[in-house]
C-alpha cells in the first residue's frame, strides 16, 4: 500500500514540538497548523510515529471536512463518505466526539446523526450493519464539530495519547503525560539528560514528570507498552505489521531499561501530601521504574537535593486552579517554592508552570525564557530561569527584626497566661500592610490590607514577596501552615462571608480551653484573638450563672463561662453554621449541651421573645457588629445609632444583681450619655485589650454595665 496522509494533533502552543518529533523519524510534515501536523507516509512510518511520540494528542486519518448550515447537513456529509472502503458491515465501532456549535444544543446529537449516517449507508450497500461497541470497538472514529464546521476521522491512536498505560493511581487535577513531555522538551532535559544532570519536581502530585523524565532519559517509547491501537479492523490496517513493530519496541524498551538501571540519573520527586507519594510510588512502579526514582513526603518549604545528585533540572507545577480553594494561597507557595529553591537548588535550571505572570515574580527567581501551553482548560505560561543564590532584601531584614522585636516584647505575657494563639504584627510598618496571627507555633493566619488605589501595583507586589520572604525566613514551617487573606473594607456580610470550602478545622488551646479554627473558608478563623481577656473575664464571673451570649458566632464566650461553672448558657446568632461550630465546640470541651443552649434567631426578635417571656440572666455578653442588614430582621442595625436600644432591651432581662459585658470594635463609637448616666459602668477597655493588641491602641472598646433594683420592675412594666 502506498502513502496516506495522517494529522497529529498537536497541544496548544506545542505544534513545534511535533514537527521535531516526526523529523527525528525522517517524517516531513506537509502542513503544519496551530492545531497540529499532517504528513504523508507508509503504514510502517505512521506506527512507528504513534508509538515514538510523546506529545501528540490523537493521531488522525481524516475522511472527510465540510461546512453545515443545519443539522440534516451533517447526516447528509457523513452519509456520502465511501464508508464501505473503511469499515467491515459486520464488525463494530465507536465514536467520540468534541463539539462547540451553536446547530447542536445536545453535544450527543452529532453523534447519533453520524452513527446513523454511517449505519445507514453500510446498510444500503452490503445489505447489513456494524455493531456500536463502547469498549473494544473494532474502529474508532473522532468527530469534531466546531461552530458551522465539522470533520470526522479514524482515530488511528486508539483515543487521547496521553495515556501511557502506567498511571494506575491519580490524584487531584493530575498532569496529562503528553503535557509533561512537552514541558521536559521545552525545559532541555533531553540536552540536560544526555550530561548527567538530575531532575527534581517539588510538587511531583502522583509522579508524571518524575517518570516521564526518567522514560526520556532511559529512551524508553511510550507508545509500546501502550500496545493499544483504535483500529484492529479498519480495512487499511496492517495488524501483522502492528504487531511486529510493538514487540520489537517491547524488547528495546527492556532493553533500554535494564541498560539504565546501571547506572541511572538522580530523579527525585517530593510532596506534602502522603497520598500523592503513595500513587507516584505506585505508577512508577508500574512503569518498571521503581528503583531508578525516589519519592517522599516533604514540604516544598523542606526541599533538598538528594545527596548523589548534580545540578541539573527541576520542573514542577505547582498547585493553582483547582487545586486550591483559595486563589490568595498559591501567593505564599510559590513564594515558599522560590525561597526553598535559591536555598537549596541555586545553580540548578528551573521550568516550572504558572497561570499568570504575577505568580512567576512571587518566586523572586528572574524569568528568563517564557512559553505558552494550556494546562487543561487553563491557560499557563511555562518560565525558565537559572535558580539564583537566597538573598533576603533589606525590606525582607527589616521586617524579620520587627517580628524578632515583637516577639521579645510579648514573650513574658505569652509564658505567664500560657498564651499560644496571638498577634505577632499589625501593620506595624506601614509600607508591610499585614497582620500575622500565630497559632500553636504551627499556624499562621496571614492577613494582607488591601492597598489603597494610589499605590503603584508593582510596588504592592514587591512588597508582598519581602513580606512573605521574611515570615518564611523567620517561621519553623513553610506554606502548608501559612493561611493568606485579603483584608479589605469590610462589607455588610463580610464577617460571616466564606472564601473556600475545604471545612478542614483545626483544634487550639486558650488556656485549658481548646477550640476549633478554619484558616481557610471565612475571613475570621472562628475564635476572635482580641476577645482573649473578655473570654478569661467572662469565666471569671460565670461561676453558678444564667449567661446569655449575644451575637455568639462560634460560642467561644459560651464555652469559656460553660467551663468556668456557669448553671447554664444560651447562645444566640442568625448563623447555623457558625452555631454548629459552637456546638462542636462545647462536644470538644466535653461541656453537656442540654445545659448550653444554641439558638438561631435574630438578637433583636430574641431579645423581644426573651422579654414576654420574663426571662433573665445574671450575666450577660454582647459583641454586636458595628453595622448589619440581617436578612431575618425587617430593618438594618447601626452600632452608633442602635446601641442604646440593644443594651436597653438586655438590661430588661438582666436580673438585679447581674451584669452586662457589652464590647464594640467600632474604633470611633461613643456611647450614650443618657443611657449610661442611668446605670454603673465602668469601661474596662485598658484591661480586655490583650498585650498582643496594645500597640494598635484601642482596637475594642468594653464596657460592665449593672443596673440599679429599683429599674427593673419599672422597667419591664414600660
């Protein structure tokens, strides 16, 4: 048989690539298109291609490509192909299909259509049809439909050549193996192979540029061991010659791994996430390749090189898209990763994949070259740098001392009330608009201000990556315990708002308390800091109490009087959510719930409620937000304006003898004269606001309220 003319779908940006690997064969490509390649050849030259080819998406013989004006054009096109050259009546077939038309509001539609086209006209001309087979199929056929054109061809590859046949194990948002083969050739390992460098990916997820790297340098073909092809009975085929040509590539490529297991190159591969280790052990195992690559569970904070290696490459792709929940966190772990690679790997060649440019400047490593490829759905620049030496900033130096200074300045208060979860700096550089909260020593909560619009952009940048150099610099761990948000002017529902949905808490203690955290999902991570010395008031005081805490959010002020000895507490607030993780709380400190009572409501109808009712409580706890336009109330609630009807109708169910804790982190509010003239109260703000939260000046404000006896009844017959 004499040439035919094949397609090599190419990945985005990749088609150069291709036109490589077909001349590398001999091949010469007669077109060549963003969308890929097409070249004439033997039977021969074309498997030999499908199974040597790293990067190719699908290898193609297309029948035939023509423009629709409506639905029926498509069955009319198909119907008209010379299927009975192509097809056995009496075999089988598939196919798949990729189609973006506005004719087609059911992608499945096409299909049938073209099944019926092709069924119909074999019926018409043998007298019989084939079978439709979804899993051996005798032919697979690819139909791509894309706006008002279509075009259908063999699917020669069998399928997507991604595909290698050893990933047995996946993990999330896995690298296709024909898009780390690009990534390799683009990166120069071949070159960087062939003189003995090593190889290192930091976020190896489930192996696959570990193992593709390590297949390139052994010469192993990916396409052999694959042995799959998508048309044993297309009557153009060759299975004798197939067949031989797979099993010859077999015996080389054992032949070529037994020669590299001799002496094989350092390739290594590290991740946080046991899991991904598991599966990358797993797959390269299932490659044959499990004594020529190392994988273990570390930090890209921790990444070294291994002690045999060289310099040589490390590619990666880190986590972005959806492999984050929170798009603010990829800041600080490429940021880890270019502060861990200058540490560790300086002298090395680097290609790593990043959505934006931005991402690439948070590793403090110079762009050298750049290129373009898609990662999925996702759009990504591939940068290349040559890994410099880890040399902190002066404005990274000057913030490490200002957390060395504030540390030393706290360390008595912190031993003295065994403190482990506290402000560290609040924007105490103006320049270095964060507040860093530590919990535990393992935990970093990460707030950036949001910068004014009158600041250069590129400066915020920099800003942010001598920040985060530093705090990396200073803390024991790394990115996977250092949480980011923005801290931006606060809207209505900013307080309750959820930024991720990972639901991963964490436990910390407040003394002998403990409580649960999200670092992740909310603004706030669930326990005020601020609160700290209200919360040690409030146990001080509950002892044998009726304590009611209004605007509870996570029932932290509840537990606190709960396990101080309180008789019984009620916890009000419109969240369920944040009143189940009140719930939890109480279970975590072992506190009996029917005795700690959660309610969902609306403090002012509660309180309402709780006044026809002729409730009361000895002490009383409110922390109301400094503006609210609740959906369960009919109006929206002002501190300043509001404040002295909230404490008015607290003081109603307040007993004779009681007392009201009421806080405000309103830095401008001013209480009512008329209304405080009436009762006892001594602001106690110098002595709520902890150590940690003194040097910012008064970031609450807390008032004791008691009231005289001779109020009560008046009050209540009012």
């Amino acid at each position: 048989m004499g040439n035919i003319t094949v397609r090599a779908v190419a990945l985005p940006h990749c088609e150069d690539i291709l036109v490589k690997e077909a001349e590398s064969l001999n091949l010469q490509p007669t077109s060549v298109s963003a969308s890929g390649i097409e070249f004439s050849a033997s039977l021969q030259k074309i498997y030999r291609f499908l199974i040597e080819n790293r990067t190719a998406s699908r290898l193609i013989f297309p029948l035939g490509k023509f423009s629709l004006q409506s639905q029926n054009d498509l069955y009319d096109a198909i119907a008209g192909i010379q299927w009975e050259d192509h097809l056995s009546s009496t075999g089988s077939f598939i196919i798949d299909s990729s189609v973006k038309s506005r004719l087609f509001k059911h992608t499945n539609f096409p299909v049938l259509k073209a099944k019926d086209a092709i069924v119909d006209r074999l019926r018409t001309k043998t007298g019989s049809r084939p079978n439709i087979d979804n899993e051996n199929p005798g032919v697979r056929l690819f139909l791509r439909v894309f706006r008002d054109e279509a075009e259908i061809s063999v699917d020669i590859g069998g399928g997507s050549r991604h595909q290698r046949g050893y990933r047995r194990q996946s993990v999330a948002a896995p690298l296709r193996e024909n898009l780390a083969a690009a990534i390799l050739y683009r990166a120069g390992w071949p070159e960087t192979a062939s003189e003995g460098g090593s190889f290192h990916d930091p976020f190896c997820g489930s192996g696959t540029l570990c193992i593709e790297a390590a297949l390139m340098a052994a010469g192993i073909v990916p396409g052999a061991d694959r042995g799959r092809i998508g048309i044993p009975q297309w009557k153009i085929h060759d299975s004798a010659l197939w067949e031989k040509l797979v099993e010859e590539y077999r015996q080389s490529n054992r032949e070529c791994l037994e020669s590299y297991k001799k002496n094989p190159l350092s390739i290594t591969g590290t991740d946080i996430d046991a899991e991904c280790i598991r599966a990358a052990s797993r797959n390269a195992a299932v490659a044959g390749l499990e004594t020529c690559l190392r994988f273990s569970t570390v930090s890209v904070h921790n990444a070294e090189s291994a002690p045999d290696s060289v310099p040589g490459l490390v590619a990666t792709n880190p986590p972005y898209g959806e492999r984050l929940e929170n798009d603010l966190q990829v800041r600080v772990i490429y940021t880890d990763m270019g502060v861990s690679l200058r540490r560790n790997f300086n002298g090395w060649k680097l290609s790593f994949l990043t959505p934006d440019k931005e991402l690439g400047l948070m590793t403090g490593i110079q762009a050298g070259k750049i290129h373009k490829l898609s990662n999925g759905s996702i759009p990504v620049q591939l940068i290349h740098s040559l890994i410099p030496d880890f040399n902190l900033t002066p404005g990274s130096e000057m913030f490490i001392n200002r957390l060395r200074k504030n540390q030393r300045q706290l360390q008595s208060y912190l031993k003295k009330n065994s403190v482990s979860c506290y402000r560290l700096y609040d924007k105490d550089m103006p320049e270095y608009a964060f507040a860093v909260d530590l919990y535990e020593e393992k935990y970093c909560h990460l707030q950036e201000y949001s910068a004014p619009s009158t600041i250069d952009p590129a400066s915020v940048r920099r800003r942010r990556r001598e920040a985060l150099e530093g705090l990396l610099s200073y803390l024991p761990y790394g990115c996977e315990g250092i949480f980011l948000k923005e801290r931006r002017k606060l809207s209505v529902s900013d307080r309750y708002a959820g930024q991720a949905h990972t639901e991963t808490r964490y436990i910390v203690k407040e003394g002998v308390l403990k409580f649960y955290v999200n670092f992740t999902d909310y603004l706030d991570t669930g326990v005020f800091l601020d609160s700290r010395e209200l919360r040690r008031k409030i146990a001080s005081m509950a002892d044998g109490k009726r304590f009611l805490n209004l605007f509870a959010y996570t029932c932290t002020a509840s537990v606190a009087a709960a396990a101080a000895g309180a008789r019984s507490t009620v916890s009000v607030d419109t969240s369920a959510t944040y009143l189940k993780w009140g719930e939890a709380n109480f279970r975590l400190n072992r506190l009996p719930l029917p005795r700690n009572i959660r309610e969902i409501s609306d403090t002012f109808a509660w309180l309402k409620k709780a006044r026809r009712e002729k409730a009361r409580f000895d002490l009383i706890y409110v922390d109301p937000p400094t503006y609210s336009n609740s959906k369960s109330r009919s109006g929206d609630f002002d501190l300043q304006r509001d404040h002295r009807t909230l404490l008015e109708m607290c003081l109603d169910i307040l007993s004779s003898d009681g007392t009201l804790l009421f806080c405000t982190n309103f830095t401008r509010f001013e209480p009512d004269k008329e209304l405080f003239s009436k009762y006892q109260v001594t602001e106690t703000t110098e002595k709520t606001v902890p150590a940690d939260f003194t040097h910012k000046g008064k970031i609450h404000r807390s008032f004791l309220i008691k009231k005289d006896s001779s109020l009560d009844s008046r009050r209540i017959q009012g």
